[in-house]
C-alpha cells in the first residue's frame, strides 16, 4: 500500500481527531504512563535542599569538596533505589482472582448462550474458549502476590548493585 | 576538653558525639516498614550496631542505618521463601481439588495456613484432607511437588538475599574506610600537638623560622 492510498490518507486525518492530551499537565501526566520504578532515569540531586545539606555536613568530617558532592550523590542516589525496592516489594501486580480460579471447560456453554443471539458459530466459541484459556495461563503462570513481588523485586538487583558500588567507591576514594 | 593519656596532652572535642551521630539521618529517607513489622524491633537492631561503632561519625551512622536495613531484608526475604512455598501447596491442592471445590484458591491458602499451624476449623482441615485425599497426595509430597514448582521463584528469592550480603560487604568496607580515616586524622593531630608541646618557643615552627 503507498503512503498515499487512500485508506492511509483516512487514517491521518482520523487521527488528527483523536483526543489526546493537549494541556501542559496532561502531556507530562500522560509521559508517565509506562513509567516503573524511575531508577533509569538521570537524577538531579545537585539542586535538592537534602543534597546540599548533606554536602556540608560530610565535609565536616574532614573529606575533599569533591569526594562530599560524590558521598551525597552516592548516599541519596541509593536511598532512591531502596525506596524503588520498597515500593515494588509492596505493590505488586494485582492477582486476578477471577481468571485464576475459573472453569474454563465450564466456560463453553457460557460463551455459547452469550454468542447465540449473533448467530455466531462453533468456530467463535472454541476461539473464545482457548482465547480465555490462554489468558488464564498466563495469570497463572505469574503466581500469587508472593511471586509476583518476588519477580519484580529481582529485576532491581542490577540498580542495587550500581547504587551500592557507587557509594562505597565514594566514600572509600574520598 | 578530654586528655589523652598516650600523648599527654588535652583534645578539643567539640561536638557530643549523641548529636553528631543523628546529624546525617534526617537528610535520607527512613527505612520503610511492612504494616505487621516491629518498629522496637527495628530500632534495637540499629542501637545494637550503633552501640559498636568506635567513632560514631554521621556518616558512618547513615551507612550503619543502611546495613541494618540490608539486615532487615534479609529477614524479609527469609519469610517469602516460606511463603513461596506455601503459595505454591495451595495451587497445587487447588488443583487437585478444582473439579469438586466450590471456594476458590485464596480460601483454600487460608485454610492450608490454618492446618499447617494447626488452629484448623474442622471445615478447613475437612477441606485440606479432602483436596490431598482429591490428588492421592501426602501432606509430604504436596511439600516435595510444590517445592519443584516454587524452585525458579526460591531461586530469586535466594538472589535477593546474596545481593543484600553483597551490599553489607560494600558498607562495611566503607564504614572500615571511614573509621581508619578518622583515626589517621586524629593520630596526625595528636602528634602534631605533642610536637608543638615538646617545642613551646621554636620546636614545631622551624619550617617558618628564617633560614641561617
């Protein structure tokens, strides 16, 4: 199909109807949506109040300008990982109970009678049926909150690890 | 003012130590706890580690907090292992028993806690026998099956955990640094000043005094 068929043309200017957001707030709302933990985004601690205070209380102890801006970043940029950590560990995906627990041999007949009055077919049923069955494996396959949280949590490991090796290099070159 | 016996002089100390301890804490989020986890608990835990700091410096305090909080991890980490496992018995009962049973999984976790625990109503011990009776299974073999099929998600939990020794190698290596730091500092000091009280008129200003 050319960029120029018509069933393209109608497609860009159907989309040049679609709501999307437009203000402001809604555009950096909406830039969030697929956003996780956060942890691979560059942080700016310099202009925080916390990093700054930390900068002149580690310098108290006797290290180098550079080594306390290096200390902070260190120490905040690992407190940011572990709030990640907590936050992840807390709030894992939702089980649905539903799909979980549910019959699917059952679940024919009900797919029958609710396609029955659209004159569907056998085909649509069983499509229907091994389509729901499909989803139920894979709410299945993920396991209860305790593996979901588990499966999450592990995927931070990498961030720890950098957080930590970050600090500790710190403080020890300072 | 403190005297130093090994030098025989005075040390300024200008700070109580209590006060410059908890300087850096306030600056760093606090550790988060789980509704049903002690606060008492943890805070002995961290007094216990504080109480073995020689020179509790604020920063050595905030990295002592965080290995505490690696600590209580660990613990965490230690209990989802066994919740793992009792998550995967109730699946695998569930399916056993998913033909005939009206509850659904969660109900029969709870049920299977209750028995494991041995609080058990009649209902719910009725139901567990049932369901293993359901799957020709033993309490044991249920054990044996779910522990193969938790096995990929323990193993993730026992990650976990090495990452929290991990990063308890990486503070106590900091806070060693941050300790041998401070007491090559004050050693400098003390003989700096023992110098300039051997040598109270010229002594320790020699590097000032006029070349002959």
């Amino acid at each position: 199909m050319t960029p120029n068929h018509p069933r393209n043309l109608t497609n860009r200017h159907n989309a040049l109807k679609s709501t999307g957001p437009r203000s402001v707030a809604g555009k950096q709302a909406s830039s969030q949506n697929s956003r996780k933990h956060g942890l691979n985004s560059a942080p700016d601690f310099e202009s925080s109040l916390e990093y700054r205070a930390l900068v002149d209380l580690i310098a108290e102890e006797g290290f180098s300008a550079f080594a306390c801006a290096d200390i902070a970043a260190g120490l905040l940029n690992y407190r940011r990982v572990m709030d990640a950590y907590y936050d992840t560990y807390t709030s894992p995906e939702p089980v649905d109970e539903f799909l979980r627990d549910a019959n699917v041999k059952a679940s024919s007949p009900i797919f029958r009678e609710l396609l029955s009055p659209s004159g569907s077919e056998p085909q649509d049923v069983r499509e229907m049926a091994a389509f729901f069955a499909s989803m139920q494996r894979q709410e299945r396959r993920k396991g209860g909150p305790v593996s979901r949280r588990t499966t999450d949590t592990h995927k931070l490991i990498r961030y720890q690890r950098n957080g930590i090796a970050r600090l500790s290099r710190a403080v020890r070159q300072g | 003012m403190l005297y130093n016996d090994h030098f025989g002089i005075y040390v300024d100390v200008a700070m109580p130590v209590e006060d410059k301890s908890k300087s850096l804490l306030p600056f760093l989020s606090s550790p988060k706890l789980l509704p049903n986890e002690s606060e008492a608990e943890f805070q002995s835990g961290l007094q216990s580690l504080l109480s073995e700091l020689d020179n509790p410096s604020p920063l050595a305090v905030a990295l002592v907090s965080q290995l505490n909080e690696c600590l209580w991890w660990i613990k965490r980490h230690t209990v989802d292992k066994e919740l793992l496992l009792h998550e995967a018995m109730a699946r695998l009962l569930f399916k056993a028993g998913s033909h005939w049973m009206p509850s659904g999984n969660s109900k029969l976790s709870v049920a299977l806690e209750h028995y494991l625990d041995g609080i058990a109503h009649k209902e719910e011990a009725d139901l567990i026998e049932q369901a293993l009776t359901g799957g020709n299974l033993t309490l044991s073999d249920l054990r044996v099956r779910a522990f193969k099929d938790a096995a990929k998600h323990i193993k993730m939990v026992d990650d976990l955990i090495h990452r929290q020794h991990q990063t308890m190698r990486h503070l106590q290596r900091s806070i060693d640094s941050i300790d041998y730091k401070s007491r090559l500092l004050k050693r400098m000091d003390l003989e700096l000043a023992a110098l300039e009280s051997k040598q109270p008129v010229k002594g320790a200003l020699t590097l000032d005094a006029e070349p002959s």
